[in-house]
C-alpha cells in the first residue's frame, strides 16, 4: 500500500480528510523518492570521489603518505556521516544519504588499496577483498540499506571470483570450470533470498533473488556454446568438493526456503524445488563427464552442450509459469531473454549441412509460432493479475 493508493481513496470521497491522516499514520507510509533522485544522487556521489580521486593523482608524488591516507580516511567518513546526517538527522534526504554511505563503503576498499601502495605491502588479492568484505558485513544490517546489501553481495562474489583463481586456495577451481561455480554460487543467493522473505529483512529478499536468479541463468548459458570446455586438461589441485558443496548448500536453501512463497501451490513449491536441484546436479556432473569426440553433432555441438541447451530451455519454460504464480516481472523478462539466447546458441552449433540447417529452421519456426501464441496469452493474463487490487506484487 502506497501514500499515493490512499490520496486517490480521499479523492474518490471514500474516505475522509481525517481518516486519510490516521491511515497514513498507522501505517507510516511515506512518500516514494523519485528514481531520477536516486539516480542523480548516486552519480553525484561517484562524480566527487572520482573528481577528489583525479586531483590526488595528478599530485601524488609531491603529496606526503600522511596527507594521503588522511585524505582517504576523510572521505569515507565524510560520506558516512553526510549519509547518516542526511538520512537520520533531516530524515528528508534517504536515498541521498544512502548513496553516500554507499560511496563511503566503496572508499573502504579505496582506502585499502591505497595503504597497500603506498607501504608496498605484498599480499594476496583475494585478501584485500575479504577484508573490505569484512569491514562492510554489518552495514547493510545496521543501516537496513537495499543498497549496502548490494555491494555486500557484490564484494563477497568478487573476493570468490578472486579467491578460486589463486593456486594456494583451498577453494582454487582453474580457469575452465570457474562459470559452474559461479552459477551454483549464484542458486545459494537465490535461497539466502527466499529465507530472508521470512525475516525482519524481507526488503533484502528481492535483490538476493533477483542477482541469484540472473547469475545462475547468465553463467549456465555458455554450456550451449559450442567448443567452450575441454575436458581433456584437469588442473591438478583442483579443488573437487567445492562444486558438490556449493551444490547441496544451494540446494538446501531453495528446498527449504520456497515454503516462503506464499503464491505457489504446495505441488508448484516441490516442481521449483525439484527443478532447481536437478540444475544444481547437472551443472556438477558437468565437470566430471568424459569428453569424446566422437560425441558431435554438426560442427562442434556436443553432448554436453546438446543437453544443456535442452534444460536451459525447459528450466525457462518452468521459471516463466512461476513467475507468473509469484506476479514477478523480472523471472518473466530473464526468462524469455535466455530462452532466446539458447536458441541462437542452438543455431549456430548446429549450423552443418543445408539438410540439417533447415530442418532446424522449420521445425523451430513452426515451435515459435505456437510458443509466441502461448506466452502473449500468458502475458495477457498475467498483466491482468498485476492489476488485480486483491493480491500484493511478489518480487
């Protein structure tokens, strides 16, 4: 329920002036922030670290250590505080205050690699990002900032991108196989979401989804490509429990956590459960079935990418009729997107004799024609649920 809901009611001559006052009161509903503030606000906040970042740098050598990470330590906590000030004390500027507490935690990582240029500290990579992680972690609790979880998420998947490329990690994972951990990584964003749905946290609930989703969907999708895995090199201190890991842990989460979504049916909770586990074991069996040559179709199509192209498609087709259960706009877009990028990747890894080519394109275009006629009387149907006033947006 929105303010703008009950100003619409007090025109209608529903309600009264009075009764329009106690209502928003009750609920304390405040008026939305414009998107173009928020907009404006963050590029503003980025345009005067930029500006201060430019000015150091072209005097940096005549600048003295001290004066460098004083200035550095300044600016985070100048945009801490202008943050706080903004948001807490004038309570008038949140969005704005958010983005500068926003750039504040961005400075911390700043501040972090400024300290290790200036003592020539050598160190791992991966651990200057744990610790700006570490230093973050309870930003986005304390401030109860959509924001603040955001980069809390995005600085955790930078150190584990870091982290799993470094041979002397314990969760080390080559160079080829990395996007399948990316993606299992991203289904345990995907539960974490549903759990928080539950939570004093639920407005953290649709970030975690949504990056989980598009991250689980973006990094399974070169598995369609033709020729991009080679099986026949395995690094040697692989670490192989990870990927088993990082799969049940995902799994776990999805299975326990859709319970949480209230939309769905009791049957439609088990089918998404199940079809995000059978992803999870799919995208695991992955690293460990045997590579042959003998296995093509076409050019370079092989088993792998023949049935991943395959699940991609029927996992779609299931996120699309539960988006629509859940009224979710986004599960419908990325859906719909990746089905056609699995489609092109089809394409072109069966792109073979003319004979074969054009039985792909009919049989597709004549598959195209029914699903776009399904999808639009799907699309119909779920914006008329959207306009329902009787059932809250999901997501």
């Amino acid at each position: 329920m929105k303010i703008e809901d009950i100003q619409k009611i007090r025109a209608a001559g529903l309600i009264t002036a009075d009764q329009q006052e106690q209502i928003i009161a009750h609920f304390d509903l405040k008026e939305e922030g414009s998107r173009f503030l928020v907009i404006i606000s963050f590029i503003g906040a980025l345009l005067v670290v930029a500006g201060f970042a430019l000015l150091i740098s072209a005097n940096w050598n005549e600048i003295p250590r001290g004066v460098k990470i004083a200035t550095g330590l300044a600016l985070m906590l100048g945009a801490h505080g202008g943050g706080w000030w903004l948001r807490e004390v004038l309570g008038k500027y949140r969005k704005s205050g958010e983005a500068l507490q926003f750039i504040g935690s961005a400075l911390f990582l700043a501040n972090i690699a400024l300290v290790g240029q200036i003592y020539h500290l050598e160190s791992r990579t991966p651990n200057a990002f744990l610790l700006w992680l570490l230093g973050i972690a309870a930003l986005p609790w304390l401030l109860r900032s959509k924001a603040q979880f955001v980069l809390f998420i995005s600085a955790f998947s930078v150190w584990f991108g870091c982290e799993i490329n470094e041979r002397d990690s314990l969760i080390f994972c080559g160079e080829q196989f990395q996007l399948l951990a990316y993606a299992i990584l991203g289904l345990n964003f995907l539960g974490i979401g549903y759990w928080l749905r539950r939570t004093s946290f639920a407005e953290f609930a649709a970030p975690a989804e949504k990056l989980g989703m598009f991250g689980l969907l973006i990094f399974s999708y070169p598995l369609t490509w033709a020729g991009i895995f080679s099986w026949a090199h395995r690094e040697e201190n692989f670490s192989a429990w990870l990927l088993p890991l990082l799969a049940i842990g995902g799994v776990a989460l999805v299975s326990t956590g859709v319970r949480h979504l209230p939309a769905l049916t009791a049957q439609w909770r088990a089918t998404w459960a199940s079809t995000l586990a059978v992803a999870a074991g799919l995208l695991v069996l992955t690293f460990y079935v045997p590579h042959h040559e003998g296995w093509h179709w076409g050019q370079h199509f092989d088993a792998v990418n023949a049935v991943a192209s395959l699940g991609l498609f029927v996992f779609c087709l299931i996120q699309i009729q539960v988006a629509l259960q859940v009224r979710s706009r986004f599960l419908v877009n990325l859906g719909v997107f990746v089905i056609g990028l699995d489609m092109l990747s089809a394409y072109f890894g069966l792109f073979g004799t003319m004979a074969l080519t054009g039985t792909m394109f009919l049989l597709t275009g004549v598959f195209l024609i029914l699903f776009g006629i399904y999808l639009e009387k799907k699309r119909r149907k779920f914006m008329q649920q959207l306009k329902s006033p009787t059932i809250s947006e999901v997501a």
